[in-house]
C-alpha cells in the first residue's frame, strides 16, 4: 500500500548566512516529512550567493528533499533541485 500521507513544502526565512542557519535547517527537516526546501537568500554578490547556497542545499537533499533557489543560476553552481520561478501577474 502506498503511504499517501502529505509532505511539507518548506519556505525559509531570508538567510543572510550558512552557518548562522544551517542548524536551524537541519532541525526543521528531521522534524516532519519535507519534500521540499525553497532556501530564500538575502540579497547579495553571485559568488557569496552560491557559496551559502553550496553550503545549504546538501543539507536538504541528504534528507530526500529538494532544493530550490530563487535564482536558476544559484541552483545551479549549488546542484541544487530546481529554481523557484515567479510568475508575472
């Protein structure tokens, strides 16, 4: 029989840093069922971008849930899951 209970669809506060938030992440993902993480990232340089979210994605993935980004090219260079897309409107 299949399990066809819900999963969650996690949306994180700006992350300004990693490290500062990484624990949180992690506790958030071991507590329920996550499909997946849209990790929001403060505004900030591309290269400092990718490297949190080099840093955070794993986190997410090493637990089954997918990553995403706001920005396909962060996800990207984080071989991250996907990009969380905004349509106009």
């Amino acid at each position: 029989m299949a399990d066809d209970s819900p999963s969650l669809y996690l949306i994180t506060p700006v992350i300004t840093r990693a490290d500062a938030f990484a624990p949180a992440l992690r506790d958030a993902i071991q507590a329920a069922d996550v499909a997946c993480v849209y990790l929001r990232l403060a505004a900030m340089g591309e290269s400092e971008s990718a490297r949190v979210a080099t840093q955070l994605a794993p986190i997410a993935q090493e637990r089954g849930a997918a990553a995403l980004f706001a920005d396909p090219r962060i996800a990207a260079r984080a071989n991250a899951d996907g990009a969380h897309v905004f349509g106009q409107g």
